[in-house]
C-alpha cells in the first residue's frame, strides 16, 4: 500500500499512459486491415487494461476510471481529427476542454492514499 503522499504519482503515470493507449486500441478498431493491424490493436488492449488493473489496486477506482477514460476520450477525438479528417469543430474543441478540466479536477481532489482495506498483489 502506498503511503500517504508518496508513491502514488507513478500510479498516476500508469493511468496517463493507459489513457493514452486507450487512443491507439480505438484507431486500431477503425484502421486495422492486416493481422499485424489487428495485432497491434489487440496488444494495445493488453497493455491498456494491464496499466488500469494496477493502478486501481493503489488508487480510487471511480477516479482512475473516470481519468483514464477521459483522457482516452480526449486524445480519441485528436486522432480522429488528425488521421480520419473529422472537421474540427469550436463546440467540439470546448468540450473536449471541459472534458481535460474535468479530468484533472478529479486527480486534483482524489486522495493521495488508497483505500485502508486495499492491499498490495504480490
């Protein structure tokens, strides 16, 4: 269990990641058209879910998943306006914005420290 203000950034980190991973499993569902596509697009699940199932042994898990998916969400619209050609949208653009300060508000607000009956997997 980590303790009180220590240790939980790497956690953190885990759950940024995971985030970010989100947006290539997401693209690789639309994209992928060969089996090192589909490869690619099944290992970055793996590895997705890997980082979350960590980080919630550490962290809240309402504020994990609410990170993680939000950030996954965000970075999702990125790559669709960069690699897809959606058109970029004000109201989208704002959205996602309040989507980012939502996001960071629940890591600003969640404590530092798990869950006193959370106890660490081997």
């Amino acid at each position: 269990m980590a303790a009180a203000g220590r240790g939980t950034g790497r956690y953190w980190a885990l759950v940024f990641a995971g985030g970010l991973i989100e947006t290539v499993w997401v693209v690789g569902l639309k994209a992928a058209a060969t089996p090192l596509g589909w490869a690619v697009t099944i290992g970055a699940i793996a590895v997705n879910f890997a980082l979350l199932m960590r980080a919630i042994r550490f962290l809240p898990v309402g504020s994990v998943y609410a990170v993680f998916c939000g950030l996954g969400a965000a970075a999702s619209v990125l790559a669709e306006t960069l690699w897809f050609g959606e058109p970029v949208q004000p109201a989208k653009i704002a959205l996602i914005a309040l989507l980012i300060v939502g996001v960071a508000g629940l890591k600003l607000v969640t404590p530092l420290a798990p869950a006193p009956d959370v106890k660490k997997a081997p």
